[in-house]
C-alpha cells in the first residue's frame, strides 16, 4: 500500500474512494486494514495532497471544512457502504502539491 500509487492514479482522473480502499485494504476489510484506509485518507489530507468532494453541477465540488471535519466524514461514509466502496463514495482531487508529489514519484 503507498500513497505514492494513489497519487499517481490522480494525474489522470479524480481518485474515486474504491481505489484508496482497494490500495489500503486489497480486499481484506479486517479491523487492521481499515484503520489503514483510515490513515493513508488522513495523511493525504493532513499533508495538503487531496481534497475530498464530489461530482455535481459545476464539476468537482471540494468538501467545506479541513482535515479533521473530512476524516470524520470519510470514515461515516466508509462504514455507511460496509468498508466495501464498489464505485460508491466520495471522490478525491489532487492538490498542486498532491500533483508535484506525484509526477516526482512517476519519474523517479
């Protein structure tokens, strides 16, 4: 599990909360991967990399509020669908930095 590979799958497209689950997990919701989830989706807020929201009218539409608001809120979401996403979910917008920090694992 990196936040490397997740940040990589956002030079494309927004990261949709599956992959993260899937990256952290690999299909084991066992008690000790998610609370892994939970602490890779806390770095990369915590370290300014993503930004949590969803798809609406104008686009990505950023969630109000900092890292710790967003945490709570992931982690709801998460036990909501049963640690198991499937497509479901919130989504995840690379920052500027999230970008630098990615492109620079990409070439390394």
């Amino acid at each position: 599990m990196t936040i490397a590979a997740i940040l990589r799958s956002g030079l494309d497209d927004w990261i949709l909360l599956d992959e993260v689950a899937w990256e952290a997990m690999l299909g084991d919701a066992s008690e000790t991967n998610r609370a892994a989830t939970i602490r890779v989706l806390d770095r990369m807020f915590r370290d300014g990399f993503v930004v949590p929201g969803a798809l609406g009218e104008s686009g990505f539409e950023d969630w109000p509020g900092s890292p710790g608001p967003w945490l709570a809120r992931a982690h709801a979401e998460l036990e909501r669908l049963g640690w198991r996403p499937m497509g479901a979910g919130f989504w995840l917008r690379l920052t500027d930095l999230g970008e630098r920090v990615a492109r620079a694992d990409q070439n390394e």
